[in-house]
C-alpha cells in the first residue's frame, strides 16, 4: 500500500515498492536519500529511503518494507542516474540493504567543487548557495526509527530528496558550460571503486591506523591480524568498532603483547565493558597472530618528508595553479593525503605511473607534470 500525504507518497508494503520500481526503471533521473540511525551498531540501520524522479516525491518505510533487495535493479542500472550529496553513507547503507552498489552517481557535492563553491560543502549550504532556499535542518538528529514520524520529520525527509532533483539541474547546466559533467561522473565512480575496495580487503584496513608506522615490522603484522578480528567481531555483534577495543588500543596491544587480563586492565582508558566482553578473545587471538607467518603483509608506509616533503611541495604548487586557472576546489584536485600518496607510490615504491586516482579526469590536469617531477626532481631534491 502506498500512500499520499502532504505532497509526497509514502511506501508501506511490499507490492508497493516492486510496482514503483517499475516505474523508477522508465526514468532518466532520480534524487535519492537516506534517514537512518548508527549510534550503537556496526552497521547503519536504515529509518526513511526518499527518491524523488520527474512526478514527486516518494518515501520507503524499511521499517515496514523489510526486504530492499528489489531496489537493487534501480541502483545498478547504468542508464539512470543518481543524485546524491556527500553519498558515502547512503551508498553504504544501500549496499548492505540490497547487495549491490549504487552506479551512474551525479553527487551534488563532488559538483559544487568542480564549480568554485568549495570541497565537502555541506548540504544546507549548497542548496541556500544554489537555490536560495533555506533548509530547516531541526530534524537532523531525530530519532528515524522510531514510530510514528511526525508530519515534520516526513516533511524534512521528503526536501531533501526534492531540492536534490532541482540542485542537479542547475549543477548539471553549469558543469555542462564548462566541459566538466563527465568529469564529476568520473570522480563519483573513482570513489565508488575505492570503497568497494576497502571492503573487499579488511586485511589491508591496518594500513589506515595512524601512527602504526613506528611498530617494528613483526608488531606490524601483529596489528594486522588485531584489526582484522576487531572488525569482524564489531560485524558479528553489529556493534560499533570503539566498543569492542579502539584503533589506539589495537596499536598498544601489537605493541606490547599483553598476557593476561590484568595487563589489558593497566592499558588507560580502556572500557571495562570491552575488557568483559572481549579480553579474553583479543588474549587468544594475540597467541594466534603471533603463530601465523603465512599471512600476506605489506609495511605501513612511514609519513613523507626531508626530501620526499619538498617533492610534495611541488606537487602542491601544482594543485593550487590547476585551481586557479580551473575553478576546481584544490582539495578536490588534489589532497594532501592524495600528494603524499602520488610521492610513495613514484619516488618510495619505484612505480612508473601515478596511483589510481590519477588514471581518470586529474590525468588530463595534472599527470604529465606530477610525473616529470616525481621522475626528474627526485634525484636534484
């Protein structure tokens, strides 16, 4: 049943959904936008779906629609495309729900940079930039799995989704002006493939942990396997990663190998709860780490600097012309994070091409230039 409140349509069965998906298919464009509450679990436990095409507005209760699955042939289909803003989040919720991950993605927020507007602008912002509108945000942190939403909440949820279709079609006239749409495409799908990336591989997760890098290698590989039983641990018992033991912790027990629970208890700041819960599996599982040689490891690459910081100095100069003379946010072009990367993976690894971030849209931009520094610089640095 579905059904028409206040100018959008609500979704409460099944049937409903399948019929509207059918629907969704025939169209070119479509808003979409998730509710969904993650204060005590691992994974986002979804509260609203909005999607808004050329018609309205309509609102999926998952509370009541349990099975999402079908919304997978909608999110996969290449020929549609799917406005977002900031999407990481709702791109991980859809994918947990359906199984699939969200392709063809206009993400309303990759476009404000590519167009002067600045990197990671908020949602509220662009659209009172963009369209004037003021965005009531009071809703924000509501409770969106609780019963029954209030008129206010459904009106929030359901704006978010409209002024999506009408940002899309004002970025989307500019990005065009400038010989940039497929550009933001491009961006959306680079990052699409390096999320499914990090998932597909929780034995590379390690290799975020900041600071790791001083472990001597053997307390390396030991930290790897901590985090890869952590992880999946916090998935097992859908709880949040800090509540089974924090990534500074992970570091100090690779470190220092405790024994016993006593000696866990003497690290600072460690919830009891985890200790209660979980110490004595994180004792067992250091004994197993420690015995497990086989496993594939790679070291944590150390910061860059001395010679390699002037080299990402070069490389920053570089981004900060590209921006002026484009438009296009410099973090957009190139974050630090993203320079220091391009650095190790050249100068420290020895490899003749720039990471993958570079293969698509920055190419034409920036690759020659990075290269000939990278390349030529490296040994007058």
């Amino acid at each position: 049943m579905s059904e028409n409140v206040g100018g959008f349509e609500l979704i409460n069965d099944q049937k409903a959904l399948e019929d509207q998906i059918e629907v969704w298919l025939t169209e070119d464009v479509l808003a979409i936008d998730t509710e969904f509450m993650r204060t005590n679990t691992y994974y986002a436990k979804p509260g609203l779906i909005q999607i808004a095409d050329s018609k309205g507005v309509y609102i999926i209760d998952p509370l009541l629609v349990t099975n999402l699955k079908p919304l997978a042939a909608l999110l996969s289909a290449p020929d549609i495309v799917k406005i977002m803003h900031a999407m990481s989040e709702d791109i991980e919720l859809l994918y947990h729900a359906t199984g699939v991950l969200t392709q063809s993605v206009f993400d309303t927020q990759i476009a404000a940079a590519f167009l002067g507007y600045g990197a990671s602008l908020g949602y509220q912002s662009l659209v009172s930039e963009v369209l004037g509108y003021p965005v009531d945000k009071s809703e924000t942190r509501s409770d969106w799995l609780k019963r029954p939403l209030t008129d206010k909440q459904l009106e929030y949820a359901a704006k978010d989704a409209e002024y999506l279709i009408l940002l899309h079609k004002k970025l989307e006239a500019a990005l065009i002006e400038k010989d940039l749409l497929n550009a933001v495409f491009d961006e959306a799908a680079c990052i699409l493939v390096q999320t499914k990336r990090s998932w597909d591989q929780p034995e590379n997760a390690y290799l975020k942990l900041r600071g790791a890098y001083e472990l001597p290698l053997d307390r390396q590989k030991v930290l790897q396997g901590l985090v890869i039983w952590r992880d999946q641990k916090a998935q097992t018992d859908d709880v949040p990663k800090p509540w089974v033991f924090g990534d500074k912790h992970l570091i100090q027990f690779a470190e220092y190998i405790p024994t016993s629970i006593n000696q866990i208890k003497n690290i600072k700041e460690i919830k009891p709860k985890s200790i209660r819960l979980y110490g004595e599996g994180l004792l067992n599982e250091l004994e197993s780490v420690q015995k497990d040689v086989g496993r594939d490891f790679v070291a944590i690459d150390y910061p860059v600097k001395g010679d390699e910081l002037q080299l990402y100095k070069k490389l920053k100069e570089i981004v900060s012309d590209v921006a002026e003379n484009t438009g296009i946010a410099a973090q957009s072009l190139g974050s630090r994070k993203m320079l220091e990367k391009a650095v190790m993976h050249v100068v420290r690894h020895n490899n003749s091409e720039l990471p993958f971030e570079f293969s698509g849209w920055r190419k034409s931009l920036m690759a020659d230039r990075f290269l000939s520094i990278l390349k030529n610089d490296a040994d007058k640095v």
